[in-house]
C-alpha cells in the first residue's frame, strides 16, 4: 500500500509540474541562441549571411542573401 501510494503522489505532482514547466519565463534558461557556427545572433536574431525580411502575412524572418534558400523565425 506504501509504495502505491508513493507512485501516486508522484505521478500527481509530475502531472503538476508538467503543468506549469513550460510557463517558466525564458530569462531563467542558462542557454542563449547561438547561430550554427557558434556565434550570436545580431539584434534582429538573424545568423551572419542572412537578412531580417518582412514576410507580411508571415511576419519578420530571417533570409539569406540573394533570396536563395528558406526563410526562419529569428532566433531569440
């Protein structure tokens, strides 16, 4: 009985956790966004080699140059 019930308050307080882990707020992540070649991104998150593009309906993102290739959300 001491281990069933042990399995049920944590199951209990997994599901609570799972609950409110993802409403963390970002600035209490350790890691930051870097670029594939480990560099920061610029203000606008946009990785060396790519332009910040207004895409209108799809908003802002982060372009290469000379408009070949796909488009990404800018990292934050």
């Amino acid at each position: 009985m001491k281990k069933c019930l042990t399995i049920i308050i944590s199951v209990f307080f997994g599901f609570i956790l799972g609950l409110f882990l993802p409403k963390i707020p970002s600035w209490f992540s350790t890691t930051d966004a870097i670029c594939p070649d480990g560099v920061q991104p610029d203000k606008n998150g946009c990785c060396p080699g790519e332009v910040y593009t207004d895409m209108y309906d799809l908003g802002f993102n982060c372009c290469p140059e000379g408009g070949e290739g796909d488009c990404f959300p800018p990292l934050r």
